[in-house]
C-alpha cells in the first residue's frame, strides 16, 4: 500500500506510474498468454491416414506453419516414418469408436482431416463392399465422434471421380455426379453425409475433389504396397526393379489412345487442404492444373527424367476408367487463394525420381 504522501512527491508518483505501468504489463502478458493456450487449442488437428502418402505431406505441412497435428493410422498403407519424430501418432483404426472417443476426449481437436481410405478404382470394381465399409461406414463412425465433440471443421479428402465419364473437362462443381466406379461412389456417399450433417447440425465442412496426386516432397514420397499408380511403376521400372510398364487400354478416344488425366503435386493438394481449414463456407472444391496429361505424355517425361527407355506392355482397358479427366479449380483459386505451383509433368517427375532413388524400396519400415 501507498499513503497518501506519496502521491504529492514527484519522484514518488513517477515510480508510482511506473509500477502502474508494470502491473499492466503483467496482466496485459497473462491474458496474452491465455490467449495463446486458447490458439493452440484452436489449432490442434487430428489428421485420420496422416501417416500416408497425402496425408503425411499435410502433416509436414501443418507443423511448417504452427498447427500441432495429431495423427490416427492404423498403418495399413501408411509408414511411421514418412511422419517427423516429433508428431504424436496414435496407431488405430477409425472403425473404432472407442478409440476414437479416447482420442477426441484426450485432445479434443478442433478441426479433422480425413485421408484415411482405400483409393483403388480398378480393385473397388471386384470389391466394393470392402470400400462401401471403409471409406462410407467408417467415415460415419468418424462423423459421429466429431459431432459428439464439437470439432469445428471436417475436411474430406474427396476425388474427381465422382464426376465419372463427364460431358466435357475440364469439369466443374456443378458438373453432374455420376461415378463409373465404385471408389468413387464411397466417397460421394460421404460428401452426401457432410452436406446433410452441415445442414442439419451446422458443421462446417470442405471437400477436396482431385485426381492423380503424384511427385514427393522432400523426406515425404509415394511407397504403396503393391504400387499401382503410374509414375512410380515407371519409376521402379527405370530402377531396375520391374522388367517392362503396362499400360491399359490405347484406343481411348485421346490424342494417343491413352487416358488422359490431371496430376497435380502432392505439395499443392497439401497446401490447399491447410487452406480449406479456414474456408468462410462449407462446400466442395475442385482441385486441378486445368490441363491433362495421358499415359504416353507421362511415360515419355519419365523416360526423359530418368535416362531410362521404359519398355511397355499394352493391355486391354480396366472398368471404369473414363478417357478424359481434368478439373477446373477456379473456385478454389479465389475462394480458397490455392494457387499450384508445380503445373509441369516434368517438375512433377523429378521430384518423385529424387525420393525414389534416394529410398528405392520405399520406407524403411
């Protein structure tokens, strides 16, 4: 306490305001401090198949930019070690809602992002049951526990192939939905489920509809097992470890008989799922360069990437491949801000022949 002489001395009101003024910045600090605890909060992530090939280049991403992400994998195609040492991953199935409300009680995330699927078209034509109760069920039990817990937003790693066999490309959001495949048609279940869970009980939700994810980002690339996808078939093949590439189907209705479709950097997808986290609205975006490439186009980028001549195999079409499938991102470009910057096969290719030959038989898990 001060008497009241103090406040008639000078110096002494000087040190009176002084330590005014230091009492203010003690409780402007504590606030601030609260203030912090409640951001970090805000900006925990539970990240579902954080720990495959998408999902792990999100991670990197969300920690590059503050975020503390907490990873569900139960491994099955993702690989400890495409995660740095310092995220927490719980290794776990979101079939498991026990689990999953462990989880959400433990950390209480305020936002998910959902990767956790199986992603083959070829084999969700022999088993669709095996991708209605993955990547649809499973997706409920997940939705479930948001609602129960009050995440404030739920991104939806989605696809383009819902659009199926579209009229014309490049295609856009309104384009009719009308997948050829049963991958696609699991995943547009789940994006029927968001909008009626949005407008039913209010969450807020952004799906993220794309097509070939391709190239690697620096300690983060593509290792599937058994591998599927065409860059790194070729590039396996350019390594040594497959005798010949085959290509499936080159009478399609395309420049040179072979599909054609958008790759888009795993880098970019990422950036714009970190983007969507803080969407004003809900909604779907496409995702897309906005110009395809075929089968022949990547295989002659591969071949001039690697010095490697590639031999190939021509095989009949696989059900379900449309000839044509390239997005239009305009909305994403000025809703969203996304902006790709790796817009050329070639880029895209060398990115993923400096992971491969650095990790020629994947992760070391």
């Amino acid at each position: 306490m001060f008497s009241a002489a103090y406040y008639n001395d000078l110096p002494q009101q000087r040190a009176f305001a002084l330590y005014c003024g230091h009492l203010a910045r003690i409780k402007i600090a504590a606030v601030s401090f609260r203030n912090e605890a409640v951001t970090r909060m805000a900006e925990r992530i539970l990240v579902t198949g954080g720990a495959g090939y998408i999902g792990s280049v999100v991670v990197a991403q969300l920690l590059d930019r503050g975020y503390e992400p907490i990873v569900l994998d139960d491994l099955s195609h993702g690989h400890r070690d495409a995660l740095s040492a310092s995220v927490r991953l719980i290794v776990g199935d979101i079939a498991d809602r026990a689990l999953l409300e462990q989880v959400f009680t433990e950390f209480q995330p305020q936002a998910v992002m959902h990767f956790a699927a199986f992603i083959e078209a070829g084999e969700s034509m022999q088993r669709p049951e095996k991708y209605f109760r993955n990547n649809t069920a499973n997706a409920l039990t997940l939705l479930e526990t948001v609602l129960a817990h009050g995440a404030r937003r739920f991104v939806f790693s989605s696809t383009a192939a819902l659009y199926g066999s579209p009229e014309k490309t490049p295609i856009e959001e309104e384009a009719p939905l009308q997948p050829t495949n049963a991958y696609g048609e699991s995943k547009l279940l789940v994006e029927q489920m968001l909008d009626w869970l949005h407008r039913i009980h209010g969450l807020r939700y952004a799906c993220l509809r794309y097509f070939n994810a391709a190239g690697a980002a620096g300690a983060q690339g593509e290792d599937h097992h058994p591998e599927s996808h065409l860059i790194p078939i070729a590039l396996q093949v350019a390594l040594g470890q497959r005798e010949h590439l085959a290509i499936f189907g080159t009478d399609y209705p395309t420049t040179d008989g072979t599909c054609v479709r958008d790759y888009i950097h795993v880098q970019d997808l990422a950036q714009a799922h970190i983007l969507a986290l803080s969407a004003a609205d809900s909604g779907y975006f496409n995702l897309g360069t906005g110009g395809g490439v075929s089968v022949c186009e990547v295989i002659e980028a591969c071949r001039q990437v690697t010095g490697h001549k590639i031999p190939l195999v021509e095989k009949p079409r696989r059900p379900g491949d449309p000839p044509r499938l390239i997005a239009a991102s305009a909305k994403a470009r000025k809703q969203l801000g996304w902006k790709p910057r790796y817009e050329d096969i070639h880029q895209i290719v060398k990115s993923a022949w400096a992971w491969h030959s650095q990790h020629p038989n994947g992760y070391s898990d």
